[in-house]
C-alpha cells in the first residue's frame, strides 16, 4: 500500500506509514486494510519482566527476551499489529524459558551445596 503523503510502500495490512506516520487509508469498503481487534494498545512488550529475567535468573534467555519485547512498541507505531503480536508472544515465551531454566539451575546449585555442607560437615566430625 502506497503512502499518499510520502510515497513509500508500506504493508497491506499497516495502519500507518513506516516512513512518516501518516494514518494509511483503505481502498474503501472491502479493502484488504484490517483494524486492530481490541485497539493497537493492547499489545504487552514484556520489557520489564524480560530485564528482570536478565537479572535474576538466565542472562542469555534474558537477552532474546529484550530484544523481542524492544520491537513490539516499534513495530506498534509503524502499524505492525501481526508483527507486534509475534514479539511480544516471543518475549513472553523467552522470559517463560529464562525464568524456568534460571530456576531450574538455582535449585541444583543450592542443593548441591546443601549436599557439600553436609559432606563438609560430617568430614570434620570424623577428625574428632
């Protein structure tokens, strides 16, 4: 679809012009231009709960998940709402990912130095 302000070429199923921003008009009824079910608004980025992975859980799962939850504003204001869909679901599923697996490895580690204390401890008693 062309962009009557600028001329660029933009998607058929955009809102706005990836280049300017103007608002993209339909060929009239039955044109291909969809709107946005539920608002453009509505689309969660996952931005915070993908540093928070970073942090605190699984750095390179963190990392996917930020890159993703980034592009789903962009891709907002470009008139993107598929493709912010399939960022943030991405995201999520990173941070899902990120928070198990960072869990998981908390867990073994913490036992494995429950399991080294005790050895530790039971070692010193024996010198006795």
């Amino acid at each position: 679809m062309f962009c009557s302000k600028c001329g660029t070429i933009n998607d058929d199923n955009a809102f706005r012009c990836v280049n300017c921003g103007e608002q993209l008009q339909g060929g009239g009824p039955g044109s291909s231009t969809q709107q946005a079910p539920g608002g453009v608004g509505n689309v969660p980025n996952y931005l915070v709960q993908a540093i928070l992975i970073t942090l605190c859980c699984c750095l390179p799962f963190g990392i996917v998940a930020i890159v993703y939850a980034a592009q789903v504003n962009g891709k907002l204001q470009a008139g993107d709402y598929q493709g912010a869909l399939e960022c943030s679901g991405k995201a999520k599923m990173w941070c899902w990912l990120g928070f198990g697996i960072g869990l998981l490895a908390n867990l073994i580690i913490f036992g494995l130095q429950i399991i080294g204390a005790i050895a530790t401890g039971a070692g010193s008693m024996r010198g006795y």
